[in-house]
C-alpha cells in the first residue's frame, strides 16, 4: 500500500479512474502514513473518520460515473482554514477549542470536487513566521535532513505543516495560505511546488485573517501539474469576499504544457544579494539556462525597490495584523482567562496575554505603534507608497518580460531553533517571496535542485496579473529540465 | 447676522456655537455588510450573522442600498457627492464591538461639504453648513442591568447601517439646535432615507458646544454624546452653555471632553474618560476595496428623490398663496405635509375647485382646527382619527352652507369621537343649518310674536334690538339657522 | 527609532496585551531594532506617489440589500465562553 503515497496526485486521480485501487485504499494508506509520521508534528488536528466517509462517498461517485475532479484524492488543510464542526486553531492557544460552524471558500470547493480531508496541519501561529516554530501546538520537523546529519530542520513557514506533509507523502496535497511567502518559502524548504495565485483568485472567506491586503491560499504539491489541478478547484469567485476577482478560472490542468518559446524571462539584478550563495546563485543561472533551452528569452531587469519590499511588509503586515486579532477577545468564541475581581479591560489583556504566543505579540504590538497617533504618516501611509512603487516596479518590469525567475529563499532550510531568538533574521527568510505579495503577483516556487548538503533549493517564477498559467508553464518547463527527484529519506516512524 | 442667544453673564455677553453629529440609521432591510435583518425590537442576538460577531475568517460585504441611501441624503441636502471613497477601520476594545474595529469612514466619506436652511420661529431663516456624511456600522448593545456581576452583550444592532451627518459650527442658540434637528429629520422622513424615529434611537445626535465672546474666535467644545431627542438637545446644549460661562467667569479654563446629558436632572456630566485616551488608530479597510460612484448612479439616486421641504414650501407660497408662516408649517413634517397634501387634493375635487382657491382655507382649518385637536389628544398626525377625506367633505359641507363654522366645529368633535363621516353626523344629530326659508320664517313669526313689545320699540328706532331677534332666532332653532338668512328674514319680516 | 518602555506599555495598553516587566523589556529592544530596520524606507522618494488602494484594482460590487443572514441561534453563541438568555456574557461593565 505504501506505493500509493508515493504517486502524484494526477497519477492518483488516473488510477482511481481506472479502477486500480479505491478511494478507501487511497485514503487508508495516507491515514497509516499520517499515523506513522506523528513526530514530524504535521497535523494540529486529524480527522480519519471524516476522509474515510468522504472516501468511499468518493468510490461510489466514481461508480456511478459522477465523480469530482478531486474524488478520493487525500488532502491535508491548513488549519488556517475554518472547517465547519471540524476544529480550527490557527495554531494558536485563543482558538485552541474553536470549532467553526461554517466552512471556508476554499475547503467548500475542494470538498465540493470530491477531496478527502485527512487532517488540519500544523502552522506557524496565525500564519505568523518563517520557521513553523511559533505554533502553539509545537514546531513541525522537516521530513528532509542534512546529509550526514540527525539534527532537525525547520520546513519553513507558516505553512510548514503543509509543506511537511506533502514533502513526508503524508497527503497528496495540501492548501497553504501565503502572506509574504508563506507556500513558497516552505515549498523550497521541503522540495515541493507551492503556488500562490493573484491576489484575489482564491477566496479568503473562512481564512482565519493575518494581513488581509496580502493573504492568498494557493496548493501545494509535489509537481506542477498537480498545484495546476489543485488551484483549478480553490480558485473562483466569492460574493463573501470582497477583494475575490470575478474572473473566469481557467482549466489550468489542461492548459498547462510547460512551453515557453519566446516567453522573455526577467532575471531581477537586485535579488542578487551580497553574501548569496554560490550554490544559489549556480542553480538561479541553471534555471535561466533551463528556460533559455526550452525556447525563453532571458532578459535582464531591474526590481529597483527589492530591498525596501521586506521592511514594507513589516509595516504593513503587522498593521493589518494588529486590528485583525482585535476581534480575540474572549466574549464570543476562544480562550477566556478571567482575573479574580477583573474589569472587562483586564480580562481582555489577560486573554491575549495568554491566548497569543510571542511572534503574534510582537507583530500585534509593532502594528499597533506604527498605526497609533503621530506614527500613521511615517510608517503606514509611507509603507502604502513605497508599496505603489514596489507595484510600478513590477509594472515596469513587465514591459521587457513576461515572467519573472528568482530564487525562492536565500537559504536552505535551517535548523530548528536556529533563528527563533532574532526576529529580523528569521524575516530575511521572506526578501524573495514579498515583493510578488506586494504586488498581488502569481507567484510559485519549483524544486531545482539540491545544495551541498542535500537539502533541497527552490526557484520562483512570478507572472503578471491572473497570468498563472505563464507560471505554471515556466514551472513545468523547470521541472521538467531540474528532473528534481530527490525525496527525504524516512527516517520517522521507526518503531 | 447672530440671531443666537445671547447669555448675559456676570462679565458680559456669551455667545455659544453649536455643532451636530447626526446618526441616523440608514433604512435597509440588512446591514451595511452583512444579510442580518435590521428590525427593530428582536429577540437577542437573533439578527446576527457571523460577519457582525466577527467570527474568525469573516469578510463585510457591502449592502449597495446603504450607498444609495446616503447618496440621495447627500443630494438632498445639496451637497457635493465624493465619486472616490473609501472605508477605514476604527479600532477600540468594547464588548459590544465585535471586531475590535468599527467600519466608518474617516478621511474620505462619500458625501462631501453641503447646507440645510432652517427656519425659526419668528419667520427669519438660517443656513447651517453641513461638514459631511459618512456611512458607519452600529456597535451591539451592552446590558447592565439583568445581572449583577455581569453585562450581557446583544449584537442585533452591531453593523447596522447608520449615516453621520456633520455640521458646522453653525449655531447659536437651542432653538437653532432644535430647528436644524427638526428639519434635517423631516428631509430624512422625506426622502425615506431613516424613519427619524427617536424613541428607537434611528437618530440620535451627538452635540458640540463651546461659548465665546460675541465675535471672538472659537472656544474649547464639549461634546455631548448620544441625546435623543429635540428637547433633550436643546436642555443640554443650554445647560452646557451656562455650565461653561460660569467656569470661565469664575477664570476657570473649559477642557475638550466628552459628556453626557442625564434628562432626569437636566444636566451634563464628564463622561470620566479611564486612564488611556483614545488612540483609535484608523487605516483603511483592506477588505474593503475604495467606493467609486458612477455619473448614471449619483443621477439616479438625483432621479429618485421626491419633492424636498424646502421645495415644497416655495411651491405652497408661490402655487398655492399660502403664508410663509402657513407654509413653513405644514412641510416641517413630512408626514403632516402629505395628509395636507391628501387634504387639499380630496377638498379641490369635492369643490370642484382648483387647488390655489380652496388652499388657504384647508390650511387654516389644518393647522388651527385640527393641529389644536391633536395636541390636546395627544396624537401625532399619523394617529388622527379623521382621514383627509373625511376632512375635505367637512370643509365641502361649510363651502356649500351646510354646516356654519359653530356646526362644523361640532360635527368635528364627534368626528373625533366616533371616527364617523360629517354627513352622517350631521343627519343623525341633526346638525344641518336650517336655510329652508319657510322653516325660518316661522320661527322668526313666532319669535316676534313672543316678543311684540320689544318688536314695537325697534319699530320706534331702537335699532340695537335687531341683534337680539337674531339671538331668539337661533336660540329658537337651536343654533342650526344659516346666520344671513336669518338676517335677510328678519329684516324683512320686521318691516 | 529606540522605541523606550514606556511606549511599549502605552502600546500593549492600546492592543490589550497584559505583559510581564521581563516582556516589556525585550519587546522594547525588539521593537527598536525593527523600526531602526525599517528607518530605510525614509529614504525612499515618494513625493507625489499615491498610496495603494487596492491591490488588484476591480469594480466594488455590491450587495443586494436582501436579509440573507442571521438567526442563528446555537451555531452563533456555541463556541461562548461565557453566555445567559441569548445574550453573551462578560465581566459588569461599569459606565
């Protein structure tokens, strides 16, 4: 049974259609990988009850010929996704208990395309870090290892859970939400594909909020092909979110074809950073080369504001953080810690003293000083501009190309613990992944390659607006021509 | 140009300037960003959805009627109408706001600078500047008083449209306060954009004061929050002025707070304001996108207002010849103005008259009869036991000599009674004026034939008697004689 | 910009956080670091650029003023830490 794990998620698609294997074997397999993957902290919360009922509703969809695009397939969800009757914590103590009685845009769809949801995975508390250490039900460990080495890595963040899962072939996919690399950071921590389409595209309704100018879900996979099916079903819009675009979603599974001749490929002169490594920087000019030999242009641009891009973000992520959060309160769902003798004020403190955990503090407290009174002009409303000419940057780019390829993060996964105690050194992780999230861009990060240590290296390529499929295509193209095989060698579940 | 009071203080003369904040709940059968019923008077918590109680993932989608609503408001008050707009958050922790942030609009409302002329007692006319109207959501309500270590928290009213309409610090007296209140809740009532309806806190004002020196600059305001009602605004704005004059007599110095007016005493006081001052932050809603209003909207929402106060009252003078006074009375309320409208239509097609001859007459009969009726009942307008129509055949029954004015009056009060028609009235208590002159000349016969001496000495020249005859006769016919037949008779009869 | 810890207790009194004094402290040196961090976008020239309004720009549409929501009962108080008669319960609020 464990070969079914192994498959991609078309190919399971395929053999469900032919009959090859069940629904319920499908999803029965992931459920004793799922068991026997505990120690990698993946999931918050599993619900195998719930993917067996929607398996073998899946079986008898697909006998009688009436079978979603998605039946059977085992999904994991980020518990950043409120799930109705289904427990949702985005990984934080004040919803440690909270059970929606309502389910998000995103999950409807892929329920409604016949997914099984496996479990809700683990996340970097309220989608907040880099790192998958700020969750308060435990850091997720990587399924990848040094070579040579047994000390634990991070999978990257938030959507470390996701991203552990599907790299673990815990599930066949797995939806990520992603602020300002939150899927594509962690996609190339684990050696997975993890898109994050145009602003807009996937409904944020049931998405427990971070920055709302910035969050977007998106899929997160182990090919391209597969994220091209899995957005295809999440994607579309929503009358219950405001911001979600009523554009027609393409049917990306079939128009991908990964050609790109005489797409012009923009390569960022300012994502060239000081101190870069030479094995990124060797595999960033391999995927220019890549997409070079597959027919592409490569043109050079200029980004010119890149470098401001990070510390844009940290305004206005924690500003809309900080007003997003007000709403835990303790009065109408969530954790309640009541003084003896408390004011409503002190139960209000007391409850968010100890529902949140660190990050979120300090991103609560950082948004909340560069909104209050006399800060707005100089860190908001300077942060909004700086994000205007961040936008016409991207704007300006796409004049002279039609995709953009960078690196997906500056490093390697690192080791568990080892940035938790410097906040700025853990959002350097973003500085590749937050400009395109200023902007609203397709963005997906691409397994490339692996670096000395056998850890595995992502590129990105980021498109213009609802040009997804220009991403996807570009990604293929990549995939393709990397031939990224590599997959973490199991070492959890050793009884 | 001040015809404000004028307070004389110990030192001299004050002037106080006034300013209004006007909310006024929009009419909209659901909230300005959610489908929860509006209605007043709900079981608790029953017209509530998830967005009002700002569950986690919930979006606010915008109810495009609120929009229109405060559009046609703005029009009618003749103001500029803002094509860009936009939603900013408002963030403060009260626990009957749900979000932690109320949805108002702070830099930029969608109805700019415009003015409302009102009219006073004494006939003159003043123009108060309106600053601007924005759209805002209502918080919940917080119960005190059910328990006594708890307050319980209803959310009916959370998110409910209302629209701030700001003036300028155009006023100078409680009359003014009064009068502007007064004529903005008629054009509200008009236009059908808010009920006006006080009691339920539709509208409701929060009122600015200060005082100076007749022509001095700006003193420091005192803003009283949340009075409900006309009179209660006009006792706590001359209270307040008389508070503020006696400290500054006394060399004290006024500082900007907020309070509150307790109607049981008649007076304001400090709304203590706890160890924070309030910092709420504002930032644009990024679940919001800006609000861009087309030419064939505002042109509509133009199209879609009925005839206003003020027009009403010019055409009344000009058309219908009535006084100013007259007319100011009858469209200061919207109501009253249509039952006068339904009066005079019902009176001109039972007279057969046009509307111009009949006007001044349906006027004076409405605003003297049946005005002073009411107000002794203790009924609005919208209670009258006496329909235009019933109205308009008892004025026809004066026009054609049926009733006298003493009968009419009479037949008025037992409409009032019974809710009867006049004639009826009229024939079963047999009220008609007797103008059957065969009827009358034998009553005269036998007055002056009951009478002869005093028939001698008019005879002889003692004119002053004939008032007497006149007297006996309707004495005689128990007041129901048409008085110039009488008179003709009469005359004739005594030679 | 140091940002000292009396701000810091102003602010958390402002975001309704209860922080120890160890908190303040390290939130305090944190906080400074950051915005010291992000001081660089001071340097940006950005004289007559207006601020973003919408990330993808797309027409407002609005909703139909229909009753859609509400009356949810259970569902709306379930998750309640505290609730009596309907209402939600929380600790006397003194006005």
């Amino acid at each position: 049974m464990t070969a079914l794990t192994e498959l991609s998620l078309c190919a399971m698609r395929e053999g469900l259609g032919r009959g090859d294997f069940s629904a319920r074997e499908l999803v029965a397999a992931h459920l004793a990988a799922i068991e026997a993957a505990r120690e990698l902290n993946a999931f918050i919360t599993e619900t195998p009850d719930l993917a067996l009922a929607a398996a073998d509703a899946a079986d008898a969809a697909l006998a009688r010929g009436e079978a979603g695009p998605l039946a059977g397939i085992p999904l994991g969800i980020k518990d950043l996704f409120c799930t109705e009757g289904v427990r949702t914590t985005a990984a934080s103590r004040i919803l440690a208990d909270f059970r929606p009685p309502y389910e998000s845009g995103v999950t409807a769809r892929l329920k409604a395309a016949g997914a099984a949801f496996v479990g809700k995975l683990n996340l970097d508390e309220f989608a907040m870090g880099s790192s998958n250490e700020t969750s308060a039900f435990g850091p997720v460990v990587s399924p990848w290892r040094a070579r040579g080495s047994n000390a634990p890595l991070v999978p990257g963040g938030s959507s470390g859970g996701s991203a552990a899962a599907v790299a673990a072939r815990l599930v066949a996919g797995a939806t990520g939400t992603d602020t300002g690399g939150s899927i594509r950071q962690p996609a190339a921590f684990t050696g997975i594909c993890g898109i994050k389409p145009t602003y807009g595209r996937c409904s944020r309704y049931g998405i427990v909020a971070f920055a709302s100018s910035l969050d977007q879900a998106g899929p997160m996979a182990r090919t391209v092909a597969d994220c091209a099916l899995l957005l295809e079903a999440m994607a579309g819009h929503d009358p219950r979110d405001a911001t979600s675009l009523e554009e027609p979603v393409p049917a990306w599974s079939q128009l991908l074809s990964g050609d790109i001749r005489g797409r012009r490929i923009g390569v960022p002169r300012e994502y060239r950073l000081e101190g870069m490594s030479a094995d990124l920087d060797a595999l960033w000019q391999a995927g220019a080369a890549w997409l070079r030999d597959a027919g592409a242009e490569i043109v050079d641009i200029s980004l010119p504001h890149t470098m401001e891009a990070l510390p844009t973000y940290y305004i206005l992520a924690p500003a809309e953080a900080s007003s997003n959060l007000a709403r835990y309160d303790g009065v109408r769902f969530g954790l309640r810690v009541m003084p003896e003798c408390g004011s409503l004020a002190d139960m209000y403190c007391a409850t968010r003293a100890a529902g949140f955990g660190a990050e979120v503090k300090r991103r609560i407290m950082l948004g909340t000083y560069v909104l209050s009174a006399g800060y707005y002009d100089a860190y908001y409303l300077k942060a909004q501009k700086v994000r205007a000419l961040i936008m016409r940057d991207f704007e300006t780019a796409f004049g002279t190309c039609d995709l953009i390829l960078t690196p997906s993060a500056p490093t390697a996964a690192f080791a568990l613990g080892g940035k938790v105690s410097d906040p700025i050194a853990m959002y350097l992780n973003d500085v590749f992944t937050v400009p395109a999230s200023l902007a609203g861009l397709p963005a997906m990060s691409v397994p490339a390659g692996l670096d000395p240590q056998g850890l595995p290296l992502g590129l990105q390529v980021i498109g213009r607006p609802l040009d997804e499929l220009g991403v996807l295509d570009a990604a293929r193209a990549i995939e393709r021509a990397a031939g990224f095989a590599a997959a973490p060698a199991r070492w959890w579940g050793a009884a | 140009m001040s015809t404000g009071a004028i307070i004389e203080g110990r030192t001299g003369p004050w002037e106080m300037v006034l300013g209004l904040e006007v909310h006024a709940q929009v009419i909209s059968k659901s909230k300005l960003f959610s489908g929860a019923a509006t209605a007043f008077g709900a079981e608790p918590n029953a017209q509530v959805s998830f967005v009002d109680a700002a569950f986690p993932g919930m979006l606010p989608v915008l109810n495009g009627e609120c929009v229109r609503q405060a559009v046609r408001t703005g029009l009618a008050l003749g103001c500029t109408i803002n094509r860009w707009s936009r939603f900013d958050r408002k963030n403060y922790f009260y626990a009957d706001l749900p979000a932690g942030y109320q949805i108002s609009q702070y830099q930029h409302p969608v109805v700019g600078e415009g003015a409302l002329e009102i009219a006073l007692e004494d006939g003159s006319t003043r123009t108060v500047g309106i600053e601007r109207i924005h759209l805002e959501q209502d918080a919940g309500k917080s119960i005190h008083d059910l328990n006594p270590e708890l307050s319980y928290v209803d959310l009916n009213r959370a998110g409910v449209a209302l629209m701030e309409i700001v003036s300028k610090p155009d006023m100078r007296s409680p009359e003014e306060a009064g009068a502007y209140v007064a004529t903005l809740r008629a054009i509200l009532r008009a236009i059908g954009a808010c009920d006006g309806n006080m009691q339920e806190g539709s509208l409701r004002a929060d009122v600015n004061v200060s005082v100076r020196r007749p022509g001095a600059p700006f003193g420091t305001r005192c803003e009283i929050k949340n009075v409900n009602s006309i009179r209660f605004i006009q006792q706590a704005v001359a209270f307040e002025a008389r508070r503020q004059v006696a400290i500054l007599e006394t060399g004290g110095t006024i500082h900007q707070e907020t309070r509150l007016f307790d109607p049981d005493r008649g007076e304001t006081r400090s709304l203590r304001s706890k160890e924070d001052a309030h910092d709420y932050r504002y930032f644009p809603d990024p679940d919001l996108l800006p609000l861009e209003l087309s030419e064939a909207f505002i042109e509509e929402c133009r199209a879609s207002l009925p005839e206003l106060p003020a027009a009403r009252r010019m055409r009344y003078e000009a058309e219908l010849g009535l006084s100013p006074y007259l007319a100011r009375l009858l469209t200061a309320d919207m109501e009253q103005s249509v039952w006068f409208e339904a009066l005079l239509a019902e009176t001109a097609a039972r007279q057969g008259r046009p509307a111009r001859e009949v006007a001044e007459k349906a006027a004076n009969w409405m605003t003297g009869e049946l005005f002073g009726a009411l107000n002794r009942l203790g009924l609005g307008i919208g209670q009258s036991p006496v329909s235009p129509a019933q109205a308009a055949a008892l004025l026809a029954m004066v026009a054609d000599g049926t009733l006298s004015g003493p009968l009419a009056r009479q037949v008025f009060e037992l409409m009032l009674e019974t809710g009867e028609d006049p004639a009826a009235i009229a024939e079963a208590r047999g009220l008609k004026q007797v103008s059957d002159t065969g009827a009358l000349e034998a009553a005269i016969a036998e007055v002056l034939a009951a009478h002869a001496a005093k028939v001698a000495e008019y005879r002889a020249g003692k004119d002053k008697l004939f008032g007497f005859f006149v007297g006996q006769v309707m004495k005689a016919t128990g007041g129901r004689a048409n008085p110039a037949l009488v008179n003709t008779l009469l005359r004739q009869a005594l030679g | 910009m140091a940002v000292d810890e009396e701000t810091i207790r102003r602010i958390a009194r402002l975001a309704r956080l209860e922080l120890g004094e160890a908190e303040v402290a390290r939130l305090a040196d944190e906080a400074s670091k950051i915005l010291e961090w992000v001081e660089v976008l001071g340097r940006v020239e950005t004289a007559g650029i207006e601020p973003v309004s919408a990330v993808i720009p797309k027409p407002h549409r609005w909703r139909a003023d229909e009753v859609t929501d509400g009356g949810l009962g259970e569902a709306l108080l379930a998750n309640a830490p505290a609730r009596a008669h309907g209402f939600f319960a929380v600790p006397k609020v003194i006005e």
